[in-house]
C-alpha cells in the first residue's frame, strides 16, 4: 500500500509498548491502517477504530510523535 495521508488520522501504539514501531492510524473515515515499520502500512483487518479508541491495551499518540519521516 502506497502511504496514506495521514494529516487528520489519530495514531495509537500498544499501550505497555509506546516505543514500539507498530503504530495503528485511523482516519477520519475511520479506516484504520496498520503501520509495521516506518513507511510500510496496510489496511488492519482484525482491529477496529472503536477497539483502538476505547480498549485501554492503546494508547492514543500526540500529534508530534506520531509523525515520523520514513
């Protein structure tokens, strides 16, 4: 998958992990995209925005740490 635009979407990180590469970015559509390394994304198949947002195993990522150059 070419990489997303990622401008609005919120991205979370496994909560005992927030150092971790895997990043989980959900767009505004609330498409979720899985990130396995910088730069490598793919549409998440098993987890949903509203698992991501409300199940506390994620963390939500401020802006600024979440945007990272590939």
């Amino acid at each position: 998958m070419d990489a997303p635009d990622l401008a609005n979407a919120t991205t979370y990180v496994v909560t005992d992990q927030p150092n971790a590469v895997d990043r989980w970015h959900v767009l505004p559509d609330m498409t979720v995209i899985y990130e396995r390394r910088p730069g490598e994304f793919e549409e998440a198949r098993v987890l949903t925005a509203s698992t991501l947002q409300n199940h506390p195993a994620w963390t939500e990522v401020a802006p600024e740490a979440s945007s990272r150059e590939s």
